[in-house]
C-alpha cells in the first residue's frame, strides 16, 4: 500500500515538473497571453517615475515598450522596488524585470540575466565641498541608501567602523534625506545623481568615492532558454539600430558605451 506520505511527495515532484515546464514555456506563454508583464520602478528617475500625466516614464518604461513591440504583444507594467522587484519575477506576477537590475552572484542563483541594455554604476555621492576622497574619510560620517539595492551591498562590503548607514525602503526616502540634510552623504547610481542635480541644485551631488561599475540587465526566471534568447536578439538589434543609444541620450543624457 502507497502511504500517505509517498502519495504527497509524488504530488510535490509532479507539482515542480509542472513548474519547470511553465517556467520552459515562457515566451509560448506571452505570446498566446498577447500581453508582456513587466515589473518597472515608479520611483527611480530617469530609470522609471511617474510623470506630470500620471503616467510612468523612463530608460526602464521604454525598454520595456521596445520589448513588447518586437514580441507583438501589450504591456502589462507593474511598479516594484528594490526589494520586491525579483520575487514578483519568481512567483511568476511578471514575466520580466527592467527595473535598473544590476548582476551578482547572489542574484544569478536564483534568475537569469539578459545582456546589458543600459549603463549604470555605483558610488558615494556628498557635497562638492565634503572632504571625502577614500573610505577612510567616511569615519564619523552618516549615508543614506535603499535598503537591499546593489549599493546597500556594495557599500556595506567597505564600509568602515565609524560610519553610519541610515537604509530607507525606497529611493524616493533615500533621496529625501541627503536633500533634507539628514545624512551628509547618499550611496546611489551616476545617473540619480544628475536627476537630482537638475531638480536641487543647492544641495548638488558631487562624486565621491566609486563603488562598482554595474550595467543594467533584464531579469528573467530560470528555465526559460527561449524566453532569454529572445530578449538578447532584441536588445542586440536594439544597439544596431540605434534605439538604445536613443534611450541612453533620452534619459541618461549620455552615449551608449561602446563595449556595453
């Protein structure tokens, strides 16, 4: 007789199986859905915010539309942040996340990542006139950053004893406070820093001490080869045809590097 219990683990197998298959049939899925689910930022300029018309906008937003476009299909867009953005990947809420993802050993146990679509990088950010050159000089200082973005783990792996790290939950919070003087320094991306120039120039961010260099990627589940390669094709006919360098001086008011 079968117990109980072998009957729940056959149910378990069987269950993952299917998963697997779900996960394999990912671009067969959008394509017979007729609508791309992506999860975007809402409150992350010029990557993704929200515009003067309600509407989302940015490098992020327009990436995600290139997508759906080549695929033939609608675009679902779902905000997220930097802390929900892949497990709605990996409960299968969104198909995609173009979310200003950056790629860590970490990050690739659990998703697969497309080819880079946007250049990005990393540093501590303060005041033109802060005497900040190197780690050392962070002593005694306070640094605002987004809690479980790429720059809280970067930064968290040089900081040294005697500084303080106040994490929000979202980047508008982390922003708010280096504005509002609460912290002396913000740990961010290059290209925050010049969205937050135009819009505060009293308090101008000036570089500081540089992080990690890390480009933006397309975050996709496990298990779909098809799904993946197709986002590479599109992000590689993207760079031929000009339409992410259109992106990239849209939003990043920079070229496209040319060994992105």
């Amino acid at each position: 007789m079968i117990s109980r219990c072998s009957l729940l683990f056959t149910a378990l197998v069987a269950s993952l199986m299917l998963g697997q298959v779900a996960h394999a049939d990912g671009l067969s899925d959008i394509t017979e859905r007729g609508t791309l689910r992506v999860a975007v930022p809402q409150d992350f300029p010029p990557f993704g915010s929200v515009g003067p018309d309600m509407q989302p906008r940015g490098l992020d937003i327009d990436t995600a539309k290139l997508i759906a476009d080549q695929l033939k299909v609608k675009l679902q867009l779902t905000p997220v942040n930097s802390t929900n953005r892949i497990p709605y990947l990996t409960t299968g809420k969104v198909d995609l996340v173009i979310s200003s993802l950056g790629k860590n050993a970490e990050r690739e146990q659990v998703i697969d990542f497309s080819s880079a679509y946007a250049p990005f990088y990393l540093a501590v950010f303060g005041p033109p006139e802060a005497p900040v050159a190197n780690l050392d000089d962070l002593k005694g200082k306070t640094i605002s950053v987004t809690r479980g973005a790429i720059e809280d783990i970067e930064l968290s792996k040089v900081a040294p004893e005697g500084l303080t790290i106040k994490r929000f939950e979202d980047n508008n919070s982390t922003i708010a406070a280096y504005l509002a003087g609460q912290t002396d320094l913000i740990a961010s991306g290059n290209v925050v820093m010049v969205a937050i120039s135009e819009k505060n120039p009293k308090r101008i961010p000036a570089l500081k001490i540089k992080l990690k260099d890390s480009p933006v990627y397309v975050g996709i589940n496990k298990q779909q080869p098809e799904l993946l390669t197709k986002v590479n094709e599109i992000i590689a006919a993207g760079k031929k045809d000009g339409s992410l360098e259109k992106n990239a001086q849209t939003w990043l008011k920079q070229p496209l590097p040319a060994d992105l």
